[in-house]
C-alpha cells in the first residue's frame, strides 16, 4: 500500500512494529545499519552507538514520501554541511524517493536520539504498510537551506542506486540535482 495520508504524530507504545521511512542518507543499508548495530561509518568516519536493540530489520521496500526533500543546517558529522529533511507539510505533487524499514518502534525512538532529536523534532505518519504504520521524523519548521558535502549526496546516490536498481544513473543525478540549492 502506498502513501495514504501524513500528519504529525507520536509514537503509539502500544506498537512493536514501525516501517521507518528514510529520505535521506539512511537510504542506503550500509549507512543506515550503523545507527542499529553502531560502530564507525565508513562514510564520514562518525561513530554511532546503535540502538539497544541491535536486531536486523526485518524487511526493507522502496518507498515514495509526499513530501518536498530538502537539506539544512550544518552537521559536524558531514563536513558542517546540510543534511536531508522533509518539508513538514505534505504536498502531493512531490513524491520524495526513499526507503522504509520494518524494525521496533523502540529502535525508531533511538535512531531519532541518534540522529538528534532537537534536529528531527516532529514524527510524520505516512500511512501505513502491511497494517503497519509507516513514520519518519524531521525538523517542525523549514530551517535554512544548507548545501550539503559531496560525501553526503554520494551516500544518498549510492542508496537510490540499492533501493531502485532499475533507475538509470542520469535519472538519479537529475533527482539529486533537482533538490541541492543551485
């Protein structure tokens, strides 16, 4: 089932099971994993230190957003450059592409606090999957737009390159540039 509705939630306790749905970065399995398992990312030579519960997820699917992608702030972690966030408000005329992993909704509260809860302040709902809500977090307001460091958008092709192995390489660069402030 595909994107039905978003809204801002919270995390409903009474849930095991979240789709976590990424935009970003985390698109790709490789990056993502460190904020499950911990360790130091290849990537950006960050250390993560996991979740608690450093359990697989359970399946991964590509995943369409309705919401604008776009990058902000300056993150230590990627050369004091813009990191993805979603525009908080849906917009059905754009479908960002991205990931969705099944995992615990207590791994979903610790990948937040990884990626820095104060940053990624406002939990989206959107929709659900296989009768599972399908959620992602990013900042309550637009922040400034900050272009972000070729280390970061190679991850980010890399993972749209996983997620989607059918998408030529020249589409993904033009939806790359579609997005990175001129």
């Amino acid at each position: 089932m595909q994107n039905s509705y978003s809204k801002e939630v919270v995390l409903d306790m009474s849930e095991k099971y979240v789709w976590y749905a990424c935009y970003g970065s985390n698109i790709l399995k490789e990056r993502f994993m460190h904020y499950i398992k911990g360790g130091k990312c290849r990537f950006n030579d960050a250390y993560y230190n996991g979740c608690k519960d450093k359990s697989d997820p359970l399946d991964e699917r590509p995943f369409t957003i309705p919401h604008k992608l776009y990058f902000g702030m300056n993150s230590r972690k990627w050369e004091n450059d813009g990191v993805a966030f979603l525009h908080p408000e849906k917009d059905d005329s754009i479908m960002t592409l991205g990931k969705i992993y099944k995992i615990t909704c207590d791994q979903f509260k610790d990948i937040q606090k990884q990626e820095g809860d104060s940053w990624y302040n406002k939990i989206l709902c959107l929709g659900e999957v296989d009768g599972i809500p399908v959620k992602t977090f990013t900042h309550s307001c637009v922040v400034d737009e900050r272009k972000p460091c070729d280390k970061y958008i190679n991850v980010i092709m890399l993972g749209l390159k996983e997620t989607y192995p059918k998408m030529p390489d020249e589409e993904i660069e033009q939806y790359i540039k579609r997005y990175i402030m001129p």
